[in-house]
C-alpha cells in the first residue's frame, strides 16, 4: 500500500546504539553499540519482529560497522584499539557452503558460527571508522592515532599495512574502488590514498588550497600609539586564513554515484561547520 509501518526490533542492549548499517542484500542488519557487543538482527515472519544475535568479546564500545559486499561477515571498529573481522553468516537466510576471502574456514560449519572472529589487528587509538572495498578483499579503517590501516584478505591469511600521516586522526573513510580510498576527519580536507606496486601510499588533498591569506598587520601609526602607551612593542600578528571547502571537522563522508561495478563515482561529506559537500571520485 506504500505505508510505512514501525516494527518491533529485539536489540536488548541498554546503553546506547552508536552505529547501525543494512546487509547489501537488505535481509539483515547490524547494529553497534555502548554494550561492547553488535547486534546481528534477521526478520522472525512468525512473531513479525527482528530478533537480534549478540555478538561479544569486545572490550569497550563499537564504534563503526561495515557489511561484506556478499552480505557474509561484518568488520567492526572499537574504542578498545582493535579492528575485528567476524562471521555473520545465518543458516536460516544464507546458503551454505559460503566462504569469505579472510578465512579458510567455511562460513556455515560447526567450528565457525555467527559471532566467530575471522581476524583481529591492533593500533594505538581508538578506531573510528571501517569500510570494506567493493570485492570485499580489503578491509580499511582509521584510527585516532593518526593512521590508516589496511587489511588484505591474502587468500585467508590476512596481512596489516598501517600508514602513520602527518595529518591530525581521520574520523571516516571511504573506498571509492579497490584501489582508491577517501579519509576525511579533523584535518578539514579530504585525503586520498592509492594502492601501488608497493602497497598503500597516500597521494594528495582533493581540496586544492589557495595561497593563503594574512591578515591583522599592524600600521606604523598603530605600532606607535603602542609604544607610548605601554611602553612595548606589540608583535605583529598574521592569521592564515582557513581557504578549504570545510572550515572545521569533516564528520561524514557517503557515497552518492555508483557504476556497475560498485565503484562510488560522486561523494558528499558533512562537517561540523554545517556544511555538506559534493565531490567527483
């Protein structure tokens, strides 16, 4: 009928949901929370509701979550230093004999549950956002320590590349293909990253700044009246002007175009100066 109606979700968590995101092919959902656990919800038609299955072994709040492309495990990041992959695969929703790229194991047997951790990597900041590239066979996060991390699926023995930047922390990333990834955060502008023959390596700012802007000088006359009056010089001052798209945090980046591949063509980000921007990949 084209109504929208509410329905009941099962999370049984009691402190706050911090991040919330669809399964690509839209039968599940996984939310994070302040429980150090997330919620993998799947539809119950009996009861009609969504029932949730916890996954734990966190150790402090989860920050960001991120789907497979296949909709097979979920990445998850958290404020415990850690970047987790683990199996999200349901027997009730999923067929069996599914596999993910970071595990030889199979997805659907006894050793292998919902909740298992394919793998686990460690930096020195919380980690504030994860994201998976459009195969599925790297995993990218940013953390608060400044850097950015990448994990590659290596046929099911995963590997860690982490770049430490110059910038201050990214607060969220984005993979534009499988060689071309976004970060954005308190640094104000967007900051691309390449895979090349030798791994990753950050290329350049997409906001191209303009020579800046001094303001403030001080008039002869001014520097004068100074002296005489307090008996000081007053140095004089130079303020640079912020010349960027975003005048403070950027906060979000989402994709906006895709092509048939997956690959994002068009991304807006939104910062904390209230602003939200439009950027071709």
């Amino acid at each position: 009928k084209g109504e929208w109606v509410p329905v009941l979700v099962l999370l049984r968590i009691d402190f706050a949901a911090t991040d919330i995101k669809w399964s690509p092919n839209e039968t599940k959902f996984a939310c994070a929370s302040g429980n150090k656990l997330v919620a993998i919800c799947r539809f119950n038609e009996e009861s009609n509701w969504w029932a949730s299955d916890h996954v734990k072994k966190f150790k402090s709040t989860v920050t960001k979550v991120a789907w497979s492309p296949d909709s097979l495990t979920v990445a998850a990041a958290s404020t415990d230093f850690k970047a987790r992959i683990f199996n999200a695969f349901n027997k009730t929703i999923d067929p069996k004999g599914s596999y993910s790229p970071f595990s030889e194991q199979e997805l659907s047997s006894p050793k292998c549950k919902l909740g298992t951790f394919l793998f686990e990597t460690e930096v020195s900041g919380w980690v504030h956002s994860i994201a998976y590239t459009p195969s599925g066979t790297t995993v990218v996060f940013v953390s608060h320590d400044s850097s950015i991390s990448f994990i590659e699926a290596n046929d099911g023995k995963p590997t860690v590349q982490t770049i430490k930047c110059k910038t201050l922390p990214f607060l969220d990333v984005l993979c534009i293909t499988d060689n071309k990834v976004v970060a954005v955060g308190h640094h104000f502008n967007p900051c691309l990253f390449e895979r090349g023959a030798d791994g990753w390596k950050f290329v350049k700012e997409l906001d191209q700044k303009q020579a800046p802007k001094s303001t403030g000088t001080m008039s002869a006359m001014d520097h004068f009246k100074s002296l005489s009056s307090r008996g000081t010089a007053t140095v004089k001052s130079a303020v640079e002007e912020i010349t960027t798209t975003h005048k403070n945090t950027v906060t979000c980046i989402r994709p906006m175009k895709y092509d048939d591949s997956w690959n994002v063509l068009e991304f807006s980000t939104s910062g904390m100066d209230g602003n939200i921007a439009i950027w071709k990949a």
